[in-house]
C-alpha cells in the first residue's frame, strides 16, 4: 500500500512516508523489509544495549544504525553503459567540483539543452540539474564513507560551494546531517 493511499483511506492516522521506521511505544511499524531489520536492531539497541545491536547488524551484513527518522539512502541509478549519454555523464563525474551548467553539459553531448534535457529523462529518468545535483550528492555520500576529509574539503570536491550548503542538501535529501551519514556509513 503507498503511503498517498494509506493516509487517505486512514485520514485519523499520521502517516510518515518519509521514514524507515517508526517507535510510537506500543506501537512500532516500518517502511519496508530492510527498514524492519533496522526497527529490529533498533530494538536490540533498546533493550540490549549499542554493542549487541552492532554484532548483531555486522552479522546480517546491514550497516550497524539507522536511525529510524532518516531517510532511505538509495543511490541514484548508473548511467547505462549503452547510453548516448554515458560519455558525458562520465565527463561530468571527473569534474564535479567544477561549476556546471546544462548549456555546458549540452555542448559536451553536441546537443540543443532542449535535446539534453528530454535524453536525460529518457536514459537517465530526470532533468540535467536533478541529475547533476544526484551526481554531487552520490559523490559526497562516497567521500564521507571513504575518507576523512572535512566537510569543507568534501563539500568542494563535490561542487556544493560550501559545507553549508552541503550540509542543507544532504539534510533535504537523506534527512541526516553529512556528520550523522558519516558517523553511520562510514568504512573503517
């Protein structure tokens, strides 16, 4: 069931559409199968403490807490390899830290922006800037798993401008702080 048709034919209850899991108490619900492992280890943690929780999660292979107020984290989709697109979309990898425009990037792929933008909906499902912008983000999300760079530096190496503006678009799109994603997902 969609959360659009649950809220509707449930109107008295709340329903969060935007969360993995939900601990109302008595009352505990999820958003999926994954989401009900991380509201089972959720509950590990509750009633059994943070270091059981973590060997328990290590040993499902899932990352060790997800608070259940963030967001899912699904990574935007690869690039076909087959794509017309697929060159360019590279091209834009390699230099996210620069700036980017969509009259640029139609250049790049010998394109009117018009064109750029109906083929990247078709290959890619989405307009050049929420593509770039998914880009950036995807990029950023690997920096804090892979490394120790601050967020300043990761912030430019991803083409944010700034950690403040890193730090809103993250929280926009994941529901966590760059800090709070790193301090879950992180590789050691």
């Amino acid at each position: 069931m969609h959360a659009d048709d649950l809220a509707r034919r449930y109107p008295r209850v709340k329903v969060r559409a935007d969360v993995l899991y939900a601990d109302e108490g008595d009352i505990l619900t999820s958003a999926g199968k994954t989401a009900a492992l991380d509201l089972c280890l959720h509950l590990v943690r509750r009633d059994l403490g943070a270091a059981v929780a973590n060997d328990l999660g290590r040993r499902l292979v899932v990352p060790p807490h997800r608070h259940g107020g963030q967001a899912q984290f699904v990574s935007p989709p690869p690039s076909p390899d087959g794509s017309g697109l697929a060159r360019t979309a590279e091209w834009v990898r390699v230099r996210l830290e620069q700036p980017l425009t969509v009259a640029g990037l139609a250049r790049r792929a010998g394109l009117s922006s018009r064109q750029l933008a109906r083929r990247m909906r078709a290959e890619f499902g989405s307009a050049p800037l929420n593509w770039l912008h998914q880009q950036r983000l995807a990029r950023a999300r690997e920096l804090l798993e892979r490394t120790d760079s601050s967020i300043d530096q990761i912030s430019a190496s991803c083409g944010m401008g700034s950690a403040a503006t890193l730090r809103r678009h993250f929280r926009d799109a994941l529901g966590v702080s760059p800090s709070e994603y790193r301090a879950t997902f992180r590789l050691t």
